[in-house]
C-alpha cells in the first residue's frame, strides 16, 4: 500500500510487539518514527522492513523515561513527517522485585516508562492532532493491571495509570476527532519471561489461556492497527484484552 499522508510513533518499537505495529502500520500506509531506548540496530533493522511497504521510516533513540527526552523524540517525528497522526505507547519496564525490598528510584523509573511516558507523549502529540481535527492514541496496559503481580507493583499501578489516562483523554479530545484506547496483551512469544520459562511455568501459563497457545505480536499489532484505522473511529476510551479469552 502506499504512504496514506499520516504518521505514527511508536515506542519501544524495536522488537515484539512494538515491531510488529511498525510493520502493520506501514502496511497500512502510515510513515512510521520508530523508537527504541539502545539497540539502533534492531530499530534499523524494523525501518527497513517498513520501507518496504513504500512508506518512509524515521529511526528516533532516546529514553522515554524522561520528558526532555519525551519531547525531542515527538519533535523529530513532527519534523519528519510534519505531524504524528498515530501515538502508539508501547515502551514498558517489568521488573520482578518484592514490594519491601524496592527503592524510591526503582519505583520511580517504572512509573516514568510505563505511565509517565505516555503523559508526557501525548502532551507533545496532541497539539498537532487537535489542529489537524484528527489523531488516534494508543496506549499499552497488560494482565499486569487488570490482575496484579506480586513483585511488580509499580508496574500494575503504572498500567492502571495508563487505562485511566487513556479514558480521561477519551473524555476530553473525543470532540475533537480524536480516539484514545488501551491494549492489553497477554500472554505474547516471543518474550523474555516466556522463553526463559521453565517447562512448567509454561504450562500453567497457558493452563489459564483458553485458546491453549501463546499469542503472537502480530495479533496484538491486528487490534492496534484497527484503533488507528477510519474504521476503528468509533472506538473511543476502551480496552481492548488481547489474550486469549481472560489469561492473568
């Protein structure tokens, strides 16, 4: 397909999930600014597969951990392609680390990637999104915040600091052409934790999906492309579960 004249950003968009939208979006027809926070060449790497589909592809490193940084990578990608259309945050952290045992800054660097970020994105992104009347915002939660994990705690309150975020911006820039919703993967292979599983926390794990598998980045990229999507213009403060049918 070839470019549509609208652009994303993506966050931690150098592999899984985050390269999985990349492809989907650009087959889609949406230049893509891609973000990784260290390996430019796995970001690279997804920009050429991109390319491929007749779009253009902007790599943007920085730490969305941080708003100066927040701000410089959402003003590269308005500079490239003069305007973000689509604001995909994917970034995340998810260290495992008892509750008592946890310091100020491990708490605090949580909170800024998997909640913060978004905030942060958004308020450089939205801007133009209003001028132009037109703008989708696509935030990532997890089983993390809809259940609980023991020894992730800042991670389920950041994600449930992402759903709420992404219902409030529902609220507020709906009538102005613009949808925001949260995904919620599940399960997903390839990942760390599950590839580093043993072979019987695999199979409780997949013990509570009823599909009885894994899911793939790219089904979870299927619903993401859906959110930003005309057709997906009705969508609006929602979350969606990618995970399936109720994993925690």
């Amino acid at each position: 397909m070839a470019a549509n004249g609208k652009a994303a950003l993506i966050t931690g968009a150098g592999q899984n999930i985050g390269r999985a939208c990349v492809l989907g979006l650009a087959e889609d027809g949406f230049n893509v600014a891609i973000n990784g926070s260290s390996n430019r060449a796995a970001c690279e790497k997804v920009a050429k597969e991109a390319e491929k589909f007749g779009v253009k592809a902007l790599v943007v490193m920085g730490d969305v951990g941080k708003p100066a940084e927040c701000k410089r990578i959402a003003d590269e990608a308005i500079k490239a392609f003069g305007t973000v259309d689509a604001l995909l945050n994917n970034a995340a952290l998810r260290p495992n680390k008892p509750f008592l045992e946890m310091s100020d800054a491990d708490w605090s660097r949580v909170i800024d990637v998997d909640m913060n970020a978004a905030i942060w994105l958004a308020r450089a992104c939205l801007p133009g999104m209003v001028k132009k009347g037109w703008g989708r915002i696509v935030n990532f939660a997890g089983m993390n915040a809809i259940h609980g994990h023991a020894g992730r705690a800042p991670v389920s309150v950041a994600k449930h600091g992402v759903w709420g975020l992404s219902k409030a911006l529902a609220m507020e820039f709906g009538s102005k052409g613009i949808t925001t919703n949260t995904i919620s993967p599940g399960p997903i292979a390839p990942d760390v934790e599950e590839k580093n599983a043993s072979a019987e926390a695999r199979a409780a794990t997949l013990a509570r999906v009823p599909l009885g598998r894994f899911g793939q980045p790219a089904e979870v990229a299927a619903a993401a492309r859906l959110l930003v999507s005309e057709a997906g213009g009705y969508i609006n403060g929602q979350m969606i579960a990618v995970n399936g049918g109720g994993a925690t």
